[in-house]
C-alpha cells in the first residue's frame, strides 16, 4: 500500500523517494512507488499529472490511479524504452533516486473543485433541503446529485449566496484521523463508507459549516476556492443534477458568458440588460414571419399542385409526378406533395437539396388508390443507391448522395409501380 503523503500536505508539490517499481494499470504502463503526493482518481475526483524524474530520466506522469490493494499507479504517458527500462528488468532501478512534481495548476484547480463542492453540498442541504447522492469534478465542468427532482431557482440562489459568504470569510478547511469515539460524536453531513486507511476514517472540516469523510485533496481556507457559480441543472435518474465551477473556472465561464452577451447584444443595438427583452421580441417577429411564410407556401403548393394536376390525361392512371424543388425545405416538400395526391391517381415524387449536407431530400407519397408501397420503395433506392430512408406504403422520405436525380427516382418509381400491378 502506498503512502498518502498528500493527506498530510495538500499543498507540497515535490517530493523524494526511491524504490520505484515498473508495472502496468489497464494495459498503460506505470511507476508505483512507497509513498508519493500524485492523488490517485477516486471519490469523484481526477488523478493527479506531472512528473517523475528517476535517476537522470525524467517521465510524464499523464494520469494517477489506485488498485485493489492499495498501490498507486503512476501512468505514463509512454512505454518505458532505453537504459532506464534495462535496469528495471535487471533489478537495479529500485535503488535510483525518485523526484516527482505535481502539475500545479491541475493540482490547485482540483483542490478548489472539491472543496467547492463540499461546501456547496451543505449549502444546498441547508438552503434546498437537498442532501447530496453522489459528487462528479471533471476536467471541465462539476456535478452534485441531490436527492430530490427539482429545486427552486431561489433556492439555488441562497445556497450559492451562502458558498461564497463562506468563501469570503475565509475560514479554515482541516483534515483529521478521529478516533472512533470521536467520530460517534461528530455532526457529519454523510456518514463514512466501508473503506477506512490504516489511520482510521479522515475527515474534512470547514470550519463551523461542513464536516465530511473524504480521502480528497483539499484547499487549506475557503478564501483559497476564490467563487463559486452554480451553472446549471438537469433532471437525472429521478433526482436533480447540479452543474457548478469553482476558482479560476468559474471566473472563465463568467468572463465567456459575459463576452456572448456583449456580442449578442451589440448584434442587437441594445444594451447587455435589455438583450433578453430584444431576443424576446425578435423571437416573436421570427414567429409571425413564420406563421406568413408558410401560409404563401401553401398557397404557391396549392397552385403548382393545382397546375400539374389538370395537366394530367384523363387515362385512370396510376400517374408517376416528380418535382424538383431545390429551394424548399422539407416542411414545404410534405404539403406540396400532400397537394398533388388529392388527385387518387397520383404517385408524387418531390424533391429538394439539403444546403447543408448537399443530399438529395426525397418525399414519395401516392393518392388514395395508389399502389406503391411508398416506403418499401424508399428503402430499397436508398440501400441500391447508398441513401437512406423509408416509412409507411402511403408516405415515405428518404436522403441520398449529392447529385442523385429525381428524374432517375421516378422512372424508378414507374417501374415499381408497373411490377406491382396485376399483369
């Protein structure tokens, strides 16, 4: 089992050891050594990165994780090659003097994320009645699992305001090994799981606000975490998710979503406060603008449809009709093949382009005494023609390669048509 120095110093950065043995973690090879600061991931908190130098060959250190018995595993970033990887199977590596480094920025960010979230569990217990599942620190954005499928965004807001009150007062965060008479009497907010160290179960204190278990590392005062912003929730699993940042991120994501207001609203000629107002009212507009669009294409799809119908002959038909309208979205292509099949007769072929993609977009819809399976025939022209699609015998839709023409579709179409009628 390896030594935790990080658990009696947070903020060390280096230290020295020797003993270094060569392994592997999940196929990546590893150094694992006596003692190290390298935090291995655990208890929702990534493993550290940064450095180890043996001998004179320094090593990246990518990623720190722990194994069933209690090694640490220091990945990484390469396998072992040259002298260094020689004495090592010779045996003679375990001699050579060890100096590892912490990425400190990493280390730091880590130490504010946990202790933010802490602090912000007992928050949102305190504040929202809402006792924390389960805890995520991710590399770039926190979660907290709570016990409840929804809180009140007052509510979030007073256990944000009462974080950062703690933060600003700047009180101490401790760690201690209290005996098991000691930690009967203790007011903590979740109580330990089944694993324990050598020491006993380790407690996080923040002073008169939160005592927790926890194996993580942790700031040494709150004024360390610098602020904390809740920046989201989602409902998961039947409980809420909130999304938090703490220290130098959620300065970041302040100064990012303070920048896209002040764009967005310089792109409305209005001030930051009365950006949402604008939005509202050019939503509405879009809406309206909407709403006349496609009422004119339902009246220019009534028109076209009107037009090729009374072209067709008078024969009982069925009638194959293709249209290529490049410029029309999808809605557009529905009505007006809707359109054209109120004649019975009719096998409506309607065609647009997908500016995005630059597929051909098919719509294929026959009228009530139709015959072809609109949807049998969509799937087959797509997996013959490398496209996609398909739907019901009266109505189908499909999308395939750039190029493909709607002439070709429906003499393909034609020829379906002919095969399912009786000879």
């Amino acid at each position: 089992m390896t030594e935790k120095l990080y658990w009696a110093d947070a903020t060390a950065l280096a230290f020295e050891t020797t003993g270094a043995v060569l392994s592997t973690h999940d196929d990546r090879t590893s150094i694992v050594l006596p003692r190290t600061l390298f935090y291995p991931e655990g208890g929702g908190q990534l493993g550290d990165a940064g450095t180890l130098a043996i001998g004179e060959v320094e090593l990246s250190v990518v990623d720190t994780q722990i194994d069933g018995d209690g090694a640490i595993h220091h990945v990484l970033g390469a396998p072992l090659q040259g002298e260094l990887a020689a004495r090592f199977r010779e045996g003679a590596a375990a001699a050579l003097p060890v100096r590892g480094s912490l990425d400190r920025a990493r280390r730091r960010d880590h130490m504010a994320q946990h202790t933010a979230q802490h602090a912000l569990s007992r928050a949102l217990a305190d504040r929202a009645k809402a006792d924390t599942v389960s805890a995520r620190l991710g590399a770039s954005l926190c979660t907290i699992d709570v016990n409840r499928p929804g809180i009140a965004n007052q509510d979030l807001h007073q256990a944000e305001d009462l974080v950062n009150a703690i933060v600003m007062d700047d009180v101490a965060v401790t760690t201690s090994f209290p005996s098991a008479e000691e930690l009967a009497t203790l007011s903590l907010r979740k109580q330990p799981n089944a694993e324990k160290s050598a020491k006993g179960v380790r407690v996080v204190t923040i002073e008169g606000f939160d005592v927790t278990p926890c194996g993580g590392t942790h700031c040494t005062r709150t004024g360390q975490i610098g602020q904390v912003r809740i920046v989201g929730t989602e409902k998961y699993k039947g409980m809420l998710r909130v999304s938090f940042h703490g220290g130098a991120r959620a300065l970041s994501d302040a100064r990012f979503r303070h920048q896209a207001l002040l764009e967005i609203s310089t792109e409305l000629t209005c001030g930051p406060h009365d950006a949402l107002g604008a939005v509202l009212k050019l939503r509405a507009e879009a809406k309206g603008a909407r709403e006349k669009l496609d009422g004119a294409r339902a009246e220019l799809a009534e028109l076209l449809a009107q037009r090729v119908r009374e072209a067709l002959p008078q024969a009982p038909g069925p009638h194959v009709v293709h249209l290529a309208r490049p410029h029309d979205d999808l809605a557009a292509l529905r009505v007006l093949a809707g359109k054209l099949t109120e004649d019975a007769r009719v096998v409506a072929l309607v065609g647009g382009h997908d500016p995005g993609s630059g597929e051909t977009v098919l719509v294929v819809q026959r009228g009530a005494g139709g015959k072809l399976d609109c949807g049998a025939f969509v799937s087959a022209e797509g997996k013959a023609r490398g496209g996609r699609g398909g739907g019901r015998p009266e109505r189908a839709e499909g999308r395939f390669p750039r190029g493909t023409s709607i002439e070709v579709l429906a003499t393909a179409a034609s020829v379906a048509l002919a095969n399912s009628l009786p000879s």
